[in-house]
C-alpha cells in the first residue's frame, strides 16, 4: 500500500449533495454530516452556498463555530457581492466558479472568453485582498478548450489563486480522457494544483475521479452514496475504497464508519439505500450462490475484495434457489444447528423449490420449519 497523504479530500454533500433534486437538510442534519466527515479524517468539506439566503448562511456559520479540524469551503459565483457573503460567515475559503465552455459562455452567460477572464480577474483579485483560500471553478470544464482554460490557470496562477477546478458538469468524460486531460493541465501550469469534480450521469463518476487523481490532481470532490445534480457525483465510500483496493493509495481516511454514514444520509436525504450499492449496500457482502458461499467459508478472500469490517457491514449466507450444502449448512450453524451434508441435501431441495415459490431467499424463521419438517420424518434404518 503506498500512503498519499496530501490528497485532499472536499466532499461537497452539503452543497452539490444538497442540491439533488428535492433533497433538503436540516441544520441539525448538516452539523451531524459536518462532524462524521470531520471525524473520519475528510480534509475538506464544502459546505453551503452564502448567496442562497440568510438560512443558509446561518447554517455555515453554525458549522464554523463547531471549530472542526476540516477547512470549510463555500461556493459562490465570481462575484463580488457573492464572496463578501461568503467572508461574512466567517469561512477562510472559497470557490469561485465560472462558466468555460464555449456553450455555456455563449448560450448561458451570453458573453465571450474575455468577459470570462475579466470576470475572474476581479472575483480573484477581491478574494486573495481579503486573503481568502481560494478555489477557481470551471464549470463545464471537460467541454471547453483546453488552450482557454490553460489561460485560466495562468490567471489563476498570476493572481495567487490555490487552485483550479476541473469540473466535469455533464458527467460525459470516460476515464481515459479525464486521465489525457488533467494530465495536459498539470504539465501545463506545474504551479497551480487542480480538482477534479466528477457527475455520474454516465456511471463513471467514480472511475473518472480516480483518472483524475492518477492523472496528478492532488484535490477530489465526493459526496456521501454520490448523492448530487441528476445522477449525482462521485461517492465518497466508493472513491476511497477504490484507491486503497484497486490503485494502492492510502488516504489515511477511516472508512470503519461509511455504512453509519451512508444510512444517516439516506434518511435525511429521503433516498433509500440499495442494497446492492457498492461498498456500504446492505447486500454487497451477501453469498447465495453455492461455489461462491463454499469458496467464502473457506477462505473470504477467494470472492471477496476487502474485509466487509472495513466499511462496517457483515458477510451474510443467503439461502435461495441458488444455494449450495456448504452455504445450507453454515446458515444454519449462524442458527446454533449443527448439520452435516446427508442431512443437508434433502433439505436443500426443498430449500429451493420454497426460494423458487416466493421469489427471494430464505428468512431463519422458513428454515427452521424446514428443518424441524426434516426432523420429524422417518428416519431410513
């Protein structure tokens, strides 16, 4: 395992995560999610946009005054009025965002490059005056042309800006690209460390956070379950996990709490769990089928990536259509009844065929009937 300890993590569920469609958090629900993503080490947390109105700001200024060892983010437009609400909260940092694709400049703001350089001339400017750490946003950023925004980051750079914001707001990049085009970045402003904000609307949030990060961006944007815009960002749980298992890297984040995380948000959010989400599912460690349940008993790493302890769940035997004798019998040895494979194999058929009758597997409660059925008949000489 290789430790990285100087990427940053910036989980934005109570900004982009709170701006998924319909979801709304409490005060009291946001200093939970603030204090659980302090507690696990997250480095940074964006945590509101100031801009919306006096509610939220007091929900931010209600997170500064929990004095966390998190840097608390807020986002804002580049613009002045903006920033100066941002400062009135008491937060020492701020992201300010711009449109830069050409689409966007063109069809959203209805303005050209040069009033998007400007723009962020005079946001910058105002922000490092009153010595804020600042973060530049590209929105749009995976469409726009890599030349323009190589003259943002030097803009970035000239004025003391922290670092850029590579946004892919979309969520339209593969791995591949996000990997060339953060690379191109890096090597083109050496001085100006980037972000990566990846969507999932093509289900690869995930995948193009780490190209990012592999790429040489030091900063990631997560959200707890990827919660966020349409189909939301990349998930805290699963980008962490995905560096330590699939890339090696240690982020020095605790991950033994992503399941109590992942639940809370869930509910305050309103949007269940699956169970089958990947690394805190309630089903992601749950064996049915009978080569991989006999394969699990005997050694959990033959079907299993990491120790499900890690994120706080358990290993389950399901017993269904699909189940084994090796599986039937440990289920019921986690029931406190010893069988072995002769007494098990009849038991299994009609373990099946009950499956195959209600469609879903077995509760305790239908396999000790059929293990007292089992019992009660006669026994061969």
């Amino acid at each position: 395992m290789t430790a990285i300890t100087d990427i940053i993590i910036d989980d934005t569920t109570l900004r982009d995560g709170e701006q998924t469609a319909g979801v709304v958090f409490s005060k009291r629900e946001k200093t939970a999610i603030a204090r659980m993503l302090d507690s696990i080490g997250v480095q940074e947390i964006e945590c509101g946009i100031p801009a919306m109105g006096e509610e939220e700001r007091a929900s931010i200024r209600a997170l500064v005054d929990l004095g966390l060892n998190a840097r608390l983010i807020t986002w804002n437009r580049a613009l002045v009025p903006e920033i100066k609400a941002s400062i009135a909260c008491g937060v020492q940092a701020v992201d300010i965002s711009l449109s830069v694709s050409d689409q966007m400049i063109a069809h959203k703001l209805r303005k050209d490059r040069e009033a998007v350089k400007e723009q962020l001339k005079v946001a910058l400017g105002f922000a490092k005056q009153h010595g804020l750490y600042v973060s530049v946003g590209g929105e749009d950023a995976s469409r726009a042309d890599m030349g323009f925004l190589v003259e943002l980051m030097e803009i970035t750079r000239a004025m003391g800006g922290d670092r850029f914001r590579f946004c892919d707001t979309l969520g339209i990049m593969d791995p591949f690209g996000m990997y060339d085009k953060v690379s191109f970045l890096r090597t083109a402003v050496p001085e100006v460390e980037i972000e990566v904000h990846t969507h999932n609307d093509l289900g690869m949030a995930t995948a193009n956070a780490i190209a990012g990060i592999r790429a040489g961006a030091r900063f990631v944007n997560t959200t707890i379950n990827g919660l966020g815009e349409r189909a939301g960002n990349a998930a805290l749980e699963e980008v962490i996990m995905g560096l330590k298992h699939a890339c090696g890297i240690e982020t020095g984040i605790d991950t033994h709490r992503f399941r109590e995380m992942s639940l809370f948000v869930a509910k305050a959010s309103h949007r269940p769990l699956s169970v089958s989400k990947p690394v805190v599912g309630s089903r992601v460690f749950a064996h049915e089928s009978g080569l991989h349940a006999d394969g699990v008993i005997k050694d959990p790493n033959n079907y299993e990536g990491f120790d499900p302890a890690e994120v706080g769940l358990t290993r389950s035997i399901v017993v269904g259509k699909h189940s084994g004798t090796s599986g039937l019998i440990e289920r019921y040895r986690s029931m406190g009844i010893s069988i072995d494979r002769k007494r098990a194999e009849p038991m299994l058929e009609r373990t099946r065929a009950l499956s195959c009758k209600r469609k879903r597997d077995l509760s305790n409660c239908e396999l000790m009937g059929i293990y007292l059925e089992n019992e009660s008949l006669p026994k061969a000489a």
